[in-house]
C-alpha cells in the first residue's frame, strides 16, 4: 500500500514537472524567504525548495548552484535581489502585504511589495501554536506542493491551494 501511495505521488509530481518544463517558457524570477533572526536565507540551488521552484517554472534568486546548503545574505542584498524579483515566496509568518510593508522600513521598497507583484505565502494552514502543515504533509505530498507553485508561477487564480495564501 505505502509502495502504491509513494509512486502515485512520485508519478504526479513528475508528470506536472514534466508538463512545465515542455511550455519552455522562461522562469520566474523569486525572492524567497525574509529575515528570521536578523538572517536572511536563501536555499542553495540542489535545495528542496528551489527545486520545487524550478520544477513549477521559476528560478530562486540569490541561489547559489552546486549545492543544496543554503547561506545567508545581507538584507541589502535581498533588496538588490527584490528588484529583479517578478514574485515574493515564503516572507516569514505575514498573512497581509500591510503586516508586512510594516515589519521593515525598507520592506515597502522591496520590488515584489513596491510594484503590486505577487506574494504567496506557504501558511494557508497553520495552529494557533504556530505549527506550519506545509512543514508536516507538504513534505510527503510534493506534487500537491508542486501544484500550487505551478499555480501560482502563472497567475492561475482558479486553482485551489493547498498550502499557500495570496497576501492581498
């Protein structure tokens, strides 16, 4: 029974990653993550999440190839990044685009929040005590996780999302 659940699972997330990598569209450019602890993390480029990102069609910025460890920048740095940036991903615990325009001076400056482009957040579905499902059944469901990246990486506002919420 796990053998049949695990290829089911294994055979969806290849069969949309395979569906997107043949639109051959070019990437989405994402700013992933905000400071946790006064740093800013961004996964290395053999990461879970950033493979995740490329399989939906986009490409984390900042990440560096080769490896899957992921490193800290600057939050200057986040910002030069955030101007390139078409989408935010994953910024922190925020639910709104005003809980997070306030949480930094600089954050309303940050190119995703300045020009009304798209920010998800993976806290659809969180506990009071700030257990996060997309960290428990995300991790077994990646085609599901898939599904709504590749949602999200072309505007498709009539999927519904498993793990992730607009701030609007």
């Amino acid at each position: 029974v796990a053998d049949s659940v695990f290829n089911e699972v294994c055979e969806n997330y290849e069969s949309l990653a395979s569906d997107v990598a043949a639109t051959n569209i070019e990437q989405r450019k994402v700013l992933i993550n905000a400071p946790y602890a006064d740093a800013w993390y961004i996964p290395g480029e053999d990461s879970y999440m950033s493979r995740l990102i490329s399989d939906a069609g986009g490409v984390v910025l900042g990440s560096e190839s080769g490896t899957s460890v992921s490193r800290v920048i600057s939050l200057e740095k986040a910002y030069e990044l955030s101007l390139q940036a078409g989408l935010w991903l994953n910024p922190g615990n925020f639910r709104t685009r005003p809980e997070l325009r306030e949480a930094h001076q600089l954050f309303p400056r940050f190119g995703p929040l300045a020009n009304g482009l798209p920010i998800y957040n993976n806290t659809l579905r969180t506990t009071p005590e700030g257990g996060n499902d997309f960290w428990e059944s995300g991790a077994m469901r990646p085609d599901l996780v898939l599904q709504d990246l590749v949602a999200i990486m072309n505007d498709d506002s009539s999927h519904s999302m498993n793990y992730f919420i607009s701030l609007d």
